[in-house]
C-alpha cells in the first residue's frame, strides 16, 4: 500500500457481497497498455476505489478483494493528468482527497460510479485548473 490510501468501514451492506470496508488511494502513472483489458491509459495522477473485506483476528488482520467479481466496486479515476510526478503536486491531490473523504465514501455507496465522478470533478475543478506544474 502506499502512504497516500486510507481505509474506511462502509456505512452501506453493499447485498451480496462479504466487502465490509474502501480502500481510496492515490497513485501516478506514466501511461500505456493496461494488460488486463488492453486498452491505451494515459498518463495522469489517478484516485483509486476498491472495496475490500477486512477481518480482524487477535494479533493480525487480513484483507481480501476481488478484481473481477464486481467491476462496479473496483475502479480508478484520472484526476490530473500529467506526465511527470511531483511529490508537492501529489500531496496537494491526496489532502484534497482526505479532506473530502466521508463525501467520497456516501458517493461510493450509492454503488454509481457516476456520482463519484461528478464529485471528484467538483472536488479538483479548481486545482486542475492551474497550470503551474
């Protein structure tokens, strides 16, 4: 995992399935072929939801998710994109994103990958907008 993800217990029972917990996190990406379904991605910082099943046991915890199962549950998103990495630029993207991410989780629950989307492009519209990266 890296230091910008955040887990959180859902508020929602997603029906049908044991996922008790999101997983939100924030990566950069230098472009190409996605092997799994081999389309073109673009370069860009991506925010990335996937809905996990934690299980907490005495001295250890393990988490479990699907990739396929529900594809719904499982997605990214390209918030900026740009080529090179910035370590002040992804920082000032994930404290948007944590600030924000009790919105983000009640988006996710309505299991419409719509309303997420809708509110990252609220969330980034001012920030995207500069050019000073």
């Amino acid at each position: 995992m890296s230091d910008y993800s955040v887990n959180m217990d859902l508020t929602k029972e997603i029906i049908n399935t044991p996922y008790n917990s999101l997983n939100i996190g924030l990566s950069h990406s230098h472009g190409g072929v996605s092997y799994f379904d081999n389309t073109q991605q673009k370069a860009g910082y991506y925010l990335h939801f996937r809905a996990q099943k934690i299980t907490k046991c005495d001295n250890y915890s393990t988490t479990s998710f699907a990739l396929f199962d529900k594809p719904e549950l499982s997605f990214k998103v390209n918030i900026y994109p740009k080529y090179r990495k910035n370590k002040k630029v992804m920082l000032e993207l994930w404290n948007i994103a944590y600030e924000n991410r009790q919105k983000l989780l009640e988006a996710f629950e309505t299991l419409t990958p719509i309303n997420v989307f809708s509110l990252l492009q609220n969330l980034y519209s001012d920030y995207i907008s500069k050019d000073d990266c």
